[in-house]
C-alpha cells in the first residue's frame, strides 16, 4: 500500500510565541489607553489642579437673634369674689364665654339689703326733721338773745343742739351710701374684660363677704404675654456688643420678638419685648424677659410652653459661611479651606458664632472677597493646587441639606 506524506505538527515552540505576540499587543492596547499616555503626564512631575467650587464671600446686613424658652401669661388676671354675704339667686353667663367689663356675673339675693337701705333711708329723714327743728330753735334762741330776753347760755344750748342734729344727719347719710353699696355688691360683675373660666358656686350656694375661693376667674388674653429667661452672662454680652457698636436696634429701640408653638409650627403674628427683671435669679442665674403678643383669634393660651426668638440686634458688616464648608477637628475647632493667593487650598481656623438659614455667622478667620471652598473637599488638604470655579447655587444647596 503506498505511503502518504504527513501533515507537519505544530510543535511546543511556535506555541509559546504565539502566546508572547497575544500578550504583547494586549500590554500595548492598555498603555495607550492609559490617563498617563492620554494626557502627557511624566511620573514624577507637578499634581493635577483640583476642580473645587467656591464662594466669594460678601458682607450683609443681618438681624441677630436669641432663641428662648418661655411660657404664655394673661394680660390681666382677675379673681372674682363675693363682697357680701348672701345666697346665690343666678348666675348670668356661660362658662369659657367672653365677657365685657361690668357685665353682670351673678346676683345674690338682695332682700335683706334692700331692707337694709330702706332702713337708713329712714334714719336720714328722721336726723334730717331733728335738724331742722334744732336750726329754728336756734335761729329764735339767737334773736331772743340779742335783746336779753333769753341767756346767753340757752342761746349757746340751742347753737350745740343744732349741730349735733347736723351730725346726725351727716351719719345717716353715710350709712345709706354704706347700705346702697351693699346692696350694689349682690350684683357681682365683671371686674375687667376678658374670658371666663368654670364657675365654682351655682344659684342656691351661700358665699360669704372676702370668702378665700374664687367664685370664677377672668382672663384678658389679648394681648397676651410671653416671659422668657435669658442667662445673666448672655446679656451682659448683649450690652456689650451694643455699646460697642458690634451690634445696632432697630430705629425704634425695641426688639422684635416671633414665636414658635408647642407642635413647632411658627405663630403668625409678631410681638415685641417689653422689659427684662430688674434683678437675677440666684438659683438659675438667669434674668427674665417678658414680651407681649397681639392675640386677636385667642390661639394663645395661658400657660403654653412656647419658644420665643427674640431679636438681640443687627449686625451691619457680618460674614455667612455654607454649614457644609465649615469643618471640625478632633478637638471640635472650626476650620474651612479657602483658596489662597498662591492658588493652592489654604486651611482657615474660624470662630463660629449662631446659624442663621442654614449659615454661620463667622466672627473671626474670614473676610470679604475671600473664596471659600464649598464643593471638591472629600480628598483637598492644605497646599493642593486648585483650579476654583463658582459653585452653582443647587450644589450648595445639596451640601447644605448633606450637612443637616
């Protein structure tokens, strides 16, 4: 049988280089992919500028303000009490209703009162016939007198005579206005205007004159006060920066006030302070502040626990740094990267004081013009070169929200 020529094998060698020619054209595809290759950039030479947003800063006009814990308190607080004693007969208005000033509350049985006027009233008239009698006596006395007909004694008898029946006249007329004010009395009325809480006596119940409990109590709620307390140290402080021109009030003098409720919604309306205590508590040594609200649709109650933002002044020159570009360090100091005049990150410590929407308030280490870092800060240290651009205000935003 005839002997066919063999096909040549492919042996080990040609293998492996054909491995090596593989491998070297993957090795060349990735360095020419490579942000090295791409951009130029030589091992060993200057860092890349950071991308960074920044904001150049400006100062502006703005109102300080303390926030502080207080309480509501009524205007006018009025106990009613009984100035006599007696039953009582009504009671003529609605528990929890609004009240005029005067207006009848109760009355108490005024029959013996009535009795009793009517009595003084007869004691007057009867003073009022001696004193006449008494003057004409001694008007007949006197005449009698001048020609001797009579002595000098008797005419001063009838003169003292007349008096003392004067005198009683004087008495009884006062003891009608005594028993007309009594009687006046078994009316109770209202002492001030205002809303009236639950009654504590009803018709049929004896009160007695000046009794300790109440038989209701009125309130006046609009206005209505707020009292807050402020620490002693904090107001000195405040008097300070005042006197210092730090700080400047409004142009009339009187520091406005807004409230925020229980539930934390925000009240509508604005109030203004009226006067701090003259002197400190030593217990908290904390010094009260009492402000005063207009309270038309009576939303504030007595005794709500309220927190009242008291403006403590304006600060015409102040700085406002992000929230997101102010940092801390382990030992809790503020500091912030600015974008020195080299163009590199430059580490700024600051002095922080209160946040206002969502901003510091910085009282030392930044100035106007200066660009503050407020996006780009994950991997920047101090000396980084930086390449600043205008942070759009979304992304400020973002970070604000971030750092909340």
């Amino acid at each position: 049988m005839p002997k066919f020529p063999s096909r040549p094998s492919l042996g080990m060698p040609a293998f492996t280089l054909l491995t090596l020619a593989v491998a070297v054209i993957a090795a060349l595809s990735l360095s020419a992919c490579s942000p090295a290759a791409s951009q130029g950039a030589k091992p060993g030479g200057p860092p890349q500028a950071a991308k960074v947003g920044v904001v150049t800063l400006q100062s502006q006009r703005v109102e300080l303000s303390a926030e502080l814990a207080g309480r509501t308190v009524a205007y006018q607080t009025a106990e009613v009490r009984p100035q006599v004693t007696g039953i009582v007969k009504t009671r003529a208005f609605t528990e929890g209703s609004d009240v005029k000033a005067g207006q009848l509350l109760y009355q108490i049985d005024p029959a013996s009162y009535q009795a009793a006027l009517d009595s003084a009233k007869a004691a007057l008239a009867k003073a009022e016939a001696n004193a006449t009698t008494a003057r004409l006596k001694a008007g007949r006395y006197e005449e009698l007198a001048g020609i001797d007909a009579v002595s000098k004694q008797l005419r001063d008898d009838t003169q003292a005579a007349l008096k003392q029946a004067q005198a009683d006249v004087a008495a009884a007329t006062a003891a009608v206005r005594t028993a007309q004010i009594d009687l006046d009395r078994t009316r109770v009325s209202a002492p001030i205007a205002g809303r009236i809480g639950r009654s504590a006596v009803t018709p049929g119940a004896l009160v007695t004159a000046n009794q300790a409990g109440a038989m209701a109590t009125l309130q006046q709620l609009d206005p209505i006060y707020v009292d807050v307390t402020q620490t002693s140290a904090e107001l000195l402080r405040l008097q300070r920066d005042l006197a210092d021109g730090r700080l400047q009030r409004d142009a009339a003098g009187q520091a406005r006030v807004k409230l925020l409720l229980e539930d934390g919604s925000s009240y509508a309306l604005e109030g203004k302070l009226q006067f701090s205590e003259l002197q400190v508590d030593p217990a908290s040594g904390s010094v009260t502040l009492r402000a005063q609200f207009p309270n038309p649709k009576r939303q504030l109650l007595p005794g709500m626990y309220v927190r009242a933002q008291v403006q403590s002044g304006v600060q015409a020159q102040a700085i406002l740094a992000p929230q997101a570009a102010v940092q801390r360090d382990a030992k809790g100091n503020a500091m912030a990267m600015v974008v020195g005049k080299d163009g590199k990150a430059e580490a700024r410590p600051l002095q922080t004081g209160a946040v206002i929407n969502g901003q510091w308030l910085v009282t030392s280490g930044l100035a106007a013009g200066d660009q503050l870092i407020v996006d780009g800060l994950q991997r920047l240290r101090p000396g980084t070169p930086v390449q600043p651009a205008a942070a759009p205000a979304a992304a400020i935003a973002a970070s604000a929200t971030a750092a909340r």
